[in-house]
C-alpha cells in the first residue's frame, strides 16, 4: 500500500503523520481497515486452435523444437466431434484429470474461432493418445495436447482491483489483479498472467500491517530544453505556428531571456524573473 498523500515536502509534518499511524496500529493492531474496494473485470483470452505458423513458433519458442505440419486453419468446423478428443486424453498422468474435469464438471468451452481457413485441414490437434513417446516427440505432442485442451477451456478470469486502507484517517492505496479462475491456465503451462496480483480484501475488513515505513528522498529537476525539445512543447501547446516558431525563439534570445550553448537553451536571470513575477 502506499500513501495517497503520495509525499509531504515538510519532513517534520510527514513524520507527525507517521507516528499518528505507528501509534494508532501499536494500540490497536486491527485499527487499519479497508475503507473502499474498486473492481474491473479482466480477463486473459485462451489461444485459438493450432496453425502451422503458430505451432512453430511455440515450438521454437517454448521447446527449441522446429516442426512442419500442413494447415494454416484456426477454426473447427463444425460438427467436429472435439469431446472424443478430449476423452482420449482421461488417463494421462499429467493432464488426465484436467481433461476428465472439462467433461464431467461440464467446464467445456466451444473453442474461439480465428480468423484463418485454408478449407482443407482441420486445427493441429491430438488424435490419439501419446503413449510410448519420448524426447522431442513427447514434448511436441505435450505442446499440442495442452493447446488443444487449453482451446476447449474458458478464459482465465480476474478483477482488476483498487483497495483503499485507512489507518488513523491517513489513506493507503494500491492495486493488482485479483484472480478469480485460472480455467485454461491450469493446463496451459507456456503462459502466465503477467500482472501484479494482490490477495481478495473485502470492505470493512481489518487488516494487521506488517510494517509501515517513512522514506525519504529527493526530486530532481528536469533537464533543459534543447531546441527540438522547445520546438516540440510550443507545437504541443500551440505556441506559434511553424512559420513564426522559429522567430518566437530566437526573440527570446534576442532579449536575453534565455542563452543558447551546445544547442541548449539556460534561462538567464532576467528570464527567471519575468517567470517568478
């Protein structure tokens, strides 16, 4: 969590304020409370069904491995019997009850439909089960399989969520994904969810900090302008236009507001005090 007052310039003032709160949670360790939780579903989308292109560039990716199977269709048609599929896969010791999950728990998904169709093979998929095999061969179909079972799943699912915590009526804020449903995750080994996640908290809730801390640090001023750099601002801010732009610089050189050395412009004292008033 960090501080909505995000810094105090006042070292004293910031420190007044922290000791308010190191106090307060000392006394009463269930004194922070969660004062507001804002949510925004989010979802990651499962892949859609295995081309040619695809399939090598997860198997290069993933595997190392470079193979060459002949469709460029992401798409099933329909009335494919994608269940039968699925039930050949019940006795793997990886991803048996997975698949048998799918089926029984009625968590089958239609897979997504692509974009592409070549109207003569179906999407890579595995057509039996992958007994016997070893080295790259198994790796491959494990690749495939879990695509596949991955295509028949519904998407992983979270929110994406703000908690705001007040402790001695100082708030703290901060966010992350809370997921909800791993679903296609659960198999599909060559993804994650790339986010911040943060546990589930619930309005009014008590939270025990672990640890509050001050630290301090320092601003620093931004570099000066170069002439690209100026010409940039007046155009964003709709100083001049691109005949008069370059004359609107070079009057301000003209009268002394600014010195132009190595192509960077440095506010002389006169231009400091025409700014500061």
């Amino acid at each position: 969590f960090n501080w909505q007052r995000v810094r105090l310039v006042d070292e004293a003032m910031c420190a007044a304020f922290y000791e308010r709160c190191i106090e307060t949670i000392k006394n009463d360790p269930q004194s922070a409370i969660v004062e507001s939780v804002t949510t925004k579903p989010k979802t990651k989308r499962r892949p859609v069904p295995l081309t040619t292109v695809e399939l090598q560039k997860l198997a290069s990716r993933k595997l190392k491995l470079i193979s060459y199977p002949r469709t460029e269709t992401d798409s099933f048609p329909e009335g494919f019997d994608l269940m039968s599929l699925i039930r050949q896969q019940f006795n793997d010791p990886q991803w048996g009850e997975y698949a048998k999950g799918l089926v029984d728990n009625n968590k089958f998904v239609q897979p997504r439909q692509g974009k592409n169709n070549d109207n003569s093979h179906p999407p890579i998929h595995p057509t039996k089960s992958g007994d016997g095999l070893s080295g790259s061969e198994a790796l491959l179909y494990e690749l495939v399989t879990r695509h596949y079972l991955a295509c028949c799943s519904d998407d992983a699912k979270g929110s994406e969520t703000t908690i705001v915590l007040a402790v001695a009526a100082e708030q703290f804020t901060t966010n992350g994904l809370v997921i909800e449903a791993l679903n296609y995750l659960e198999v599909y080994k060559y993804e994650t969810w790339n986010a911040k996640t943060i546990p589930g908290f619930h309005q009014g809730e008590p939270v025990v900090p672990k640890s509050l801390e001050m630290n301090s640090g320092s601003t620093t001023a931004p570099k000066l302008l170069t002439e690209a750099d100026l010409i940039s601002k007046m155009d964003k801010n709709g100083i001049g236009t691109d005949a008069t732009i370059a004359q609107h610089i070079q009057t301000i050189q003209d009268r002394k507001y600014v010195v132009k050395e190595n192509n960077v412009f440095t506010p002389t004292a006169l231009g400091a005090a025409l700014v500061d008033g």
